[in-house]
C-alpha cells in the first residue's frame, strides 16, 4: 500500500492572519485531520472539547478538538480538527476530505473529486 501527502495550507478562524502550511498524510482510517502541535500553537487555535479516540494499535488517547480553515489547491473549508500533542503526526483525515469534496482514491493514492450526493 502507498502513502498519500497533501499540502495544505491552515487558518485560525477567528485570527485570520495566523497562518501556517504543512505536508499531511492522507489516512483515510482516520475520522479527523490531526493539526500538529507546533502548528495549532502557531495558529493559536482554542480547544473546544476533549473526546476519547482509538489508535490503530487500539489504544485509546485524549485529545482536544477546535476549528480550524483548511485550504488544498483552490479548496478551502472550516473544519473540526483534533489539536495535537507531543510528537502526533499531521494527518488529513476523512471528515476534511468529505467537506472538500475529495475522495482518496484507492488504486491511483491521489485525491480526486468525489461525487457529490444529496
């Protein structure tokens, strides 16, 4: 199997001339994107709500969930997005994907337009 980065460009909602860009493995197992630590204290970026999630491995972690503007290409959109601790890696997650329109496809590992269903 491959593995799929995308370049993304990330705002704070509220402060939106806190920026900052990053190479984000596409991991279409996880629900959220995961926006680094470095990163989410760059952007200063508010901790809503903490949630339980299952690792991989199926381990369990805590973490802090806030709002953040996700941009790839010419695709921007407000998402929920987990605020990373530590040494979490940055992952664009299926929820993001979803709102951009995008799917990862499975044999190409490259990002294609979704078709969209009401």
């Amino acid at each position: 199997m491959g593995v799929t980065f995308a370049d993304l460009s990330l705002k704070n909602i509220d402060l939106p001339a806190k920026r900052a860009d990053g190479k984000f493995l596409v991991d279409s197992g996880a629900t959220f994107t995961v926006v680094p630590a470095e990163i989410s204290k760059q952007l200063q970026l508010k901790p809503l709500r903490k949630e339980k999630f299952e690792l991989a491995d199926g381990g369990e972690i805590i973490r802090s969930i806030g709002n953040c503007k996700v941009k790839y290409k010419d695709i921007e959109v407000i998402t929920q997005v987990i605020l990373g601790e530590g040494d979490d890696s940055a992952l664009l997650g299926v929820l993001t994907l979803e709102e951009m329109g995008l799917t990862l496809h499975p044999l190409s590992r490259k990002l294609d337009k979704m078709i969209l269903r009401m």
